[in-house]
C-alpha cells in the first residue's frame, strides 16, 4: 500500500513538473476573428486576457508581423504598466479607453528599457502592442478611435 501511495505521488510530481514547463513554452495564439480596427486596416491580435497571458505578453517572441498585434484585455479602468521584460524587439504601445480611443501612445518602446515600466496618464480599458513603427505608418495619435 505504501509503495502504491509513493507511486501515485511520484506521478502526479511528474505530471505537475511536466505541465509547468509546457506553460513555459506557451504563447498565446492568435484567436481566429480577433482583429482590431485602425481606418481600413484590420490588425490580426492575439489574446492576452488571463492573468498569465498578461504577464507573458509577447516576450520571447522574435517579433511580430506588420499586420498584427497583441490585445491586452482587462475588466476594469487603470492605470496599467507595460515593461519590456525578455523582450527581443521594439514595440508600440497604445493603451485605449472602453471605446476604443487612444488614451496614451509609447513609441519605439526597446527592450533595453526594462525594467521601467510605461504608463499612462490616465486610466485606460485595454492596451495594444504593435510593432515598433505602426503609429506612424497608421496614423495613430491621442484622441484616435479604434474598432475592437
């Protein structure tokens, strides 16, 4: 009996080390049909909604298309922070009220810069990251409406 506990133990130790690694490899897919709106673009983003998504974000990630994004989503106003922790390229980061209007803009934020942690201003609903570049090559500025 107590050779049968020890097993199981040693199972469930191995299959909880096995799960934590995965999740260290995971990175959030780009769910089919999440776009965002700039004009007549349409930006192809990737989820970050969980708490784990969040604090992963797009480090680790060699970079990203010129058509895509990552979309942080959150339930409520704030004043959140975005580092550039294992980050491995510059990225833009726009963080956006409840309907979708630009309320700060980072341009060019480089890997370098972490550990600082960019903020905004005021509250904002949701953050965008893009590729270093995008809000010039769309046109983004403060006051800026967004389809979510």
């Amino acid at each position: 009996m107590k050779r049968v506990v020890i097993m199981s133990a040693l199972a469930a130790a191995l299959i909880a080390l096995l799960l934590y690694s995965c999740s260290a490899l995971w990175q959030p897919e780009a769910s089919q049909g999440s776009y965002v709106s700039i004009g007549d673009k349409r930006i192809s983003v990737y989820l970050a909604s969980t708490t784990e998504s969040q604090r992963q974000g797009l480090s680790g990630r060699t970079g990203l298309k010129d058509d895509e994004g990552m979309l942080f989503l959150f339930d409520a106003d704030d004043t959140y922070g975005i580092w550039m922790k294992d980050m491995l390229f510059s990225i833009d980061i726009l963080w956006l009220n409840s309907e979708g209007t630009v309320v700060h803009v980072v341009e060019s934020a480089a890997p370098s810069s972490y550990p600082t942690a960019f903020k905004p201003p005021k509250p904002a609903r949701y953050v965008l990251e893009l590729p270093a570049g995008s809000v010039k090559r769309y046109n983004i500025e403060i006051g800026s409406t967004l389809g979510l």
